[in-house]
C-alpha cells in the first residue's frame, strides 16, 4: 500500500548492526544482562529496606506482653499458644490492664505443658474470678475456678561477709601491766615480810606528776547489714490466673482466665 510507510528494523536506528548478526546477538545478550542484574538490586534493596522492620503491634501483643506471655519474653521454649480472647484497656486512673482467655485441647498440648511452658507454679485453691475479668471476655467464664499461687517473694537475710568487723580490745593504760593468769607463782618467794631486817634508810620523797588516766570510748555494737534486693528489671505486674477444666474433654484440656495489671 502506497501510504503505509514501511516498518522499520532495529538495524535501521542502528546501522552499525547491520549485516553483522554476531554483534546483534551480543547486545541483545548484554541488553538482557543489565536489565536482570538491575532487577536483582532492586529486589535486594527493597527486601533490605523491610527486613527490620516489625510488624504493627496489636492489642494483642499488648496484653501479652503486660501479662508476661508473649513468645518474645519466653525465647527459650520454642512454641508459644495463642489466646482465643485478648482484651487491652486502661483503668480509669489510666493504668494499663489486660484480660485473656487461654484454651487447650488436652493430651499433648494441655495444662501441664501450657504451665511448663510459661514457668507457672500449679493451680491452688478455688477462687471466686473476678467480674471485670468474665465481663471483658464475653461473659462466658465461670463463676469460680482454681488459682495459680503467686510464688513467695524472697526475704533478705543477714549477709555474714557484709558484718563489721569487731573492735578490737582496749590497750592498757601507760605503766600499767596487766596480769597474766596462767603465770605460775613464784614458791621461792616469802609471802610475810622478816621483821629481823634492819631498819631500812628513810628514802627522800619525790613528788611525780600525776598522769591522767586514759578515757575508754565504747564501741558501737556492730549490726549485720542486709544485703538489698536488687530491683526487679521490669515493671511491677499484677497478675492473676484461674483454670477451669472442661467438663467431657480429654484429659489436660482446660480454660484459663488471665487478669493483669500494670
């Protein structure tokens, strides 16, 4: 057709390849190098760029995290549960505050690894949960169930390494000796004086300056230092859980009810 211009090859906008098939296979190769190699840094600097960073923070994790069952906090144990309710809230005095709701199914993964794997003591006696708690998962927790036990704090004992030494004794007074106890007495010695001797010589008097007796300061009764204990590295947590068994399931299955303050 007359007014169709005609197509034009690469061979037109690049004279120097034309007739040398060779040299274009080996640009159209380099042409595809660049673009890939190019495509491979970008991918990189993109993956680079978003690998630090961390995901945004729930209200789940949240009040995981208050109530000390995060997976982050327990590194060591290498699997971690996920609760079925998880409630993230400030009292009004704007304390943090935190209810979840645990389920396991029983057998391997019941209550006893649930507390093995969180380092929880064993369940106590029944106590009443309380209603703040069973209102912020549903309303759908029992009326009562059974308590872990708080562990017992430790309490500071006398560090014996730390106690003051004790003073040493006084020194006696100058021109005094004090008397050895376990000296002997002399049998040698005539305990009575011999009237027989003469009359010894009168002996000039010489008046001696008087010395003034030394004042004995007492010394402070020592008292054992308690070693202090060192504060905790974390913020202060109350927490309280409850386990409710479920009734028909297998063994180890159970419900746990967490409330944790900040």
């Amino acid at each position: 057709m007359d007014g169709i211009p005609p197509e034009r090859a690469v061979t037109d906008s690049w004279p120097a390849l034309h007739g040398r098939p060779v040299l274009r296979r080996t640009v159209a190769v380099g042409l595809v190098l660049c673009v890939s190699v190019a495509a491979a840094l970008v991918v990189r600097g993109v993956n680079s760029l978003t690998a630090g960073r961390v995901g945004r923070e729930t209200d789940r994790d949240r009040a995981e995290l208050l109530a000390g069952l995060h997976p982050s906090q327990h590194p060591g144990v290498g699997r971690s549960y996920v609760p079925v309710g998880a409630v993230y809230t400030h009292t009004p005095d704007g304390a943090p505050i935190a209810y979840l709701h645990y389920r396991v199914a029983g057998k391997d993964v019941g209550l006893g690894d649930f507390l093995r794997a969180y380092d929880l003591p064993a369940p106590g006696p029944t106590a009443p949960l309380p209603a703040d708690l069973t209102a912020a998962l549903g309303g759908d927790g029992p009326a009562e169930a059974p308590e872990l036990l708080p562990d017992p704090e430790p309490t500071p004992t006398p560090d014996a390494t730390t106690a003051d030494p004790a003073p040493p004794a006084p020194a006696a007074p100058p021109g005094l000796q004090a008397a050895d106890p376990d000296a002997e007495p002399d049998a040698d010695a005539d305990p009575t004086p011999d009237l027989d001797d003469e009359t010894p010589e009168p002996t000039p008097s010489v008046t001696l300056p008087l010395t003034p007796t030394p004042t004995l300061t007492p010394t402070p009764t020592p008292t054992p230092s308690l070693t202090p204990t060192p504060p905790p590295s974390h913020p202060q947590t109350t927490r309280r859980i409850y386990v409710a068994t479920i009734p028909g399931a297998a063994p180890g299955a159970a419900d746990i009810y967490i409330r944790a303050t900040g």
